[in-house]
C-alpha cells in the first residue's frame, strides 16, 4: 500500500567548515563569494550546476542590462567577459561570449581562493532555532554537510532560506502570477544588416509597421507560439549570429517538478516554431538556423523574502536614498514580461529614477545566519522587476559577501552588522555609494 509520508532518519558527515558559504554561482553568487574571500573569509561556492554563472551561461541570458554606481565589481566582470561597456543602459545591445564567461567565471573565483562546490545541490538547511548552521548537499558519495559561520543565499530560488523557514511572497498582486519562463537559444547564418529588436521597449521598424504589431500579428495566426509575440533578437560578439530571447509559458512555477517538466519539454519545441518564423518572414534570417541552445529554462522570478525592508515601486520612481544604502544609483526599467498574455504586462514598462538598495533587503526578518542576495531580496514584484537584471544583482551580490564575511570575522549575526562597516569596505574598493 503506498504511504503518504515516510519518515527518514540518517546521521550525516559534516564535509567541511567555512567561514562563509555562497550558495548558487549566478551574478549574484560568484560576486558575492569573490567579495567574501576578497575580505580574507575563508569562502565556498556551492553550485547545482556544472558550469559557474547561472543565467550568465547555463541560461544563455545576454545581453547584462541595468546599471549601478561606478566601482563596483559588475565593472571588473563586465570588463573581464570582454563587453564593450557602456553608461548607458544595455546601450551595446551586445551579448556576452558565454562560452567565454564559463572560464572567466571559474578564474574570477579561484584567484580570489573561492574554493567551488560543482554539481552539488543544496536540498536542506541545518537549522539551531532561527539560526542556519548548516546546508545538505547532495554528491554521489550521498549527503553530507557544509558548516559556515555564515551564508550568503544566492540561489535565485532562494531555497535555503526556504528550508530555513523564512518568510517569502510569489507573484504580483491580486493572482500571485510570476513572470513567464523562457528557453534562450542562438542562430546563426543571420545577414549583417537583418534586424536586431531588443524588446518591447525598442521601437524596431518593419516593413512600414512597428516590428512588435508585426509580430503580434503572425502570433495570433498561429507563425509563432501562443504568447510568444515578442520577437527579441540580439546582436552577439560573433558576425551573423543572434540570441533570441522569445520562447515563453506561461503559469509555469518554477519550484514545483512537473512545472519545470512541461515547460522544458514546451519551449523546446517552441524554438523550431520560432526559427521557421525568423525564416519566413523576417528579410536576412531565410538561412538561419540553431547553433546552441540554453542548458537549462530561464526563471525570472519564483519567491521574493521578506526582509527587514522591503523596496517598493514608489522608492524607484522618486530615486529613493537610505542611509544604510549598499547598491546606489541601480537603474532598468520596471520589466515585467506578461504573466498572463504575450509582451508587456503594463503596456510600456515604467521609468525609474536611478535608485538604492539598503543593507535591510538583504536581511530575512526573522532567520539569522543568513544573508539573500540577487534576485530573492526583500521587494515587491514590480520593484523585482527592475532589480532582477544581472548588474544590479552583481552589486547586490558584492555587498551581501561583504556582510557574510563581516558577520563571519565578528562573530555576530549579519542583521547585527553595522550598515556602515559594509559601506566603508566598498567605499575602500572604489565604490560610488553617495552623491
Ligand atoms: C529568459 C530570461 C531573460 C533575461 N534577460 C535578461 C537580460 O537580457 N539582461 C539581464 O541583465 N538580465 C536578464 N534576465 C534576468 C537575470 O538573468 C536574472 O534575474 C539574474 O541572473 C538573477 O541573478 P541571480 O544570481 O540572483 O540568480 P541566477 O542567475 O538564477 O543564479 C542562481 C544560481 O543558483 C544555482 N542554484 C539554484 N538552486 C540551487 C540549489 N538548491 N543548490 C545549488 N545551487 C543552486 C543555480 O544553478 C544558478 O547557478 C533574464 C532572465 C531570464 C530568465
């Protein structure tokens, strides 16, 4: 007779100890952890994956939009993928080498003495009280713990503070629907001079119409999937290629199995239908065809936790200062691509007006040990929109180290670390915190 539940006891090893544990090698992550050990912490990265970077390789996520403050350490990751940079916001349009960044990203860790953990899911959190002491891993020897002073949640998901038990929201207002997920793929064989559409924002002209109303159009005739109107192609470092970033489902939870099932198995298929669209009806693509897909679905958004502050909408319209303010100046659109429907859900995304981020939306309410980072920080849906993109997770990742590592050297919690010993570490590598 098959049981609901099975109860499983086992006593596991405790592998090893550090002073900070990063889990999750995303933009968030691997910034996070080279921040840490950068401080003298002796530092981890623990990885699901094979390949460091998250959405940076494993999702073939390009071009890296937003901006943050001069002197952070997006600069010297831009700079060491070999982006032409650029003030403006995403102005390059430009992708990234991806296969590149997979060396980059493991030499950006090592020379800072990140030792990696690859392949290695964490499935559960050691907890004493409030307080995360421990994370599960899981190799092929079986489970084993990693025991850290600190930890830094960079898992995107933010799974361990999950399993911790820290509070969370999902979705927008009213449905709790999140953002759609997306498989990215690139083609080659595209002429030179065939257009480039960054998204919906860009107004891309074609054949006498908006580019988008254009679309749109075949998307209904059935020429491209059910909602997957917004054809964005973008330039990438190699001549004749582009990234497109169009496939897409919809009320897909990125936390439960049979979701991510169907939406792998969905947008895989979708991508041939895109490809015979860009063939047939847009000029300079008739020869294109796949040279690589992403290795994995792109997620842009599952559970946000509640943290001592949560951002909200109205901080990014005014550009709103916080005394404990680690990310200055972070600036992209309010980007939510339709959770219910094909493009935009606000018609044009809203403008910010360049904005911080303070130390109190990277600290969970209620469980210590721990510090989030990336896009599971403490803020609405809309405000997530914005923040998600991978600079300004970069920045946020750099601080949330910082704070692990001196949560971890003082032997205190990170809610108890002064917001401005983190500030002076970054003000010391160069970084723009205030006007
Ligand atoms: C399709 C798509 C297109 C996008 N387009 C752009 C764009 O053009 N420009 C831009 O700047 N941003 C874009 N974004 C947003 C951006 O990519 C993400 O919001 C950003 O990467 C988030 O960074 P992160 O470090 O928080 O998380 P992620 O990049 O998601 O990294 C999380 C890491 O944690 C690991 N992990 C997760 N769970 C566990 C676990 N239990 N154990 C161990 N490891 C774990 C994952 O494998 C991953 O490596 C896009 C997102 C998507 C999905």
């Amino acid at each position: 007779m098959a049981m609901d539940t099975v109860s499983y006891q086992k006593s596991l090893k405790v592998a090893a100890s550090y002073d900070v544990i990063v889990i999750g090698s995303g933009p968030a992550g691997i910034c996070a952890a080279v921040s840490a050990a950068r401080l003298g912490a002796k530092t981890a990265l623990v990885e699901r994956y094979g390949t460091l970077g998250g959405n940076l390789t494993n999702g073939a996520v390009s071009p890296i939009l937003g901006s943050v403050a001069k002197g952070t350490l997006r600069d010297e990751l831009v700079e060491r993928l070999g982006v032409p940079d650029s003030d403006e916001i995403g102005a390059t349009q430009q992708s990234h080498d991806i296969e590149l960044a997979k060396r980059v990203l493991v030499e950006f860790a090592h020379e800072a003495g990140v030792k990696l953990y690859l392949q290695t899911p964490v499935v559960d959190t050691i907890t004493q009280g409030d307080k995360v002491t421990g994370i599960v891993i899981g190799q092929k020897t079986g489970m084993c713990i990693l025991q850290a002073k600190a930890f830094v949640d960079a898992s995107g998901d933010g799974d361990v503070a999950y399993y911790a038990g820290a509070e969370y929201e999902m979705g927008r207002d009213g449905d709790s629907l999140v953002q759609p997920v997306t498989l990215m793929f690139r083609v080659q064989g595209v002429e030179e001079d065939a257009l480039t559409c960054i998204g919906e924002v860009d107004y891309v002209e074609y054949k006498g119409e908006r580019f988008l109303d254009y679309t749109t159009r075949h998307c209904k005739e059935g020429h491209l999937p059910p909602n997957a109107a917004s054809v964005r192609s973008f330039r990438t470092l190699v001549p004749g290629e582009r990234l497109i970033n169009t496939t897409q489902a919809n009320g897909i939870s990125a936390l439960l199995s049979d979701d991510i099932e169907k939406a792998e198995v969905d947008l895989r298929k979708q991508i041939d239908q895109v490809v015979e669209f860009l063939r047939k009806y847009v000029d300079g693509y008739q020869n294109c065809f796949v040279k690589s897909t992403a290795n994995t679905l792109g997620v842009r958004e599952t559970r946000r936790f509640m943290g001592l502050y949560q951002l909200h909408d109205e901080d990014l319209r005014h550009g709103r200062r916080f005394e404990d303010v680690v990310v200055h100046k972070a600036s992209f659109i309010v980007d939510i691509h339709n959770p219910s429907g094909s493009a935009q859900a606000e018609g044009v995304p809203e403008e910010v007006t360049p904005y911080d981020i303070p130390l109190r939306c990277l600290i969970p309410k209620r469980v210590d040990g721990l510090v989030l980072s990336g896009r599971n920080i403490s803020g609405t849906h809309r405000a997530h929109a914005s923040y998600r993109v991978m600079s300004i997770c970069m920045a946020i990742g750099e601080a949330s180290g910082i704070t692990a590592a001196l949560a971890a050297q003082k032997g205190i919690e990170p809610r108890q670390v002064d917001y401005r010993d983190v500030q002076k570490v970054l003000l010391e590598r160069g970084v723009n915190l205030f006007e």
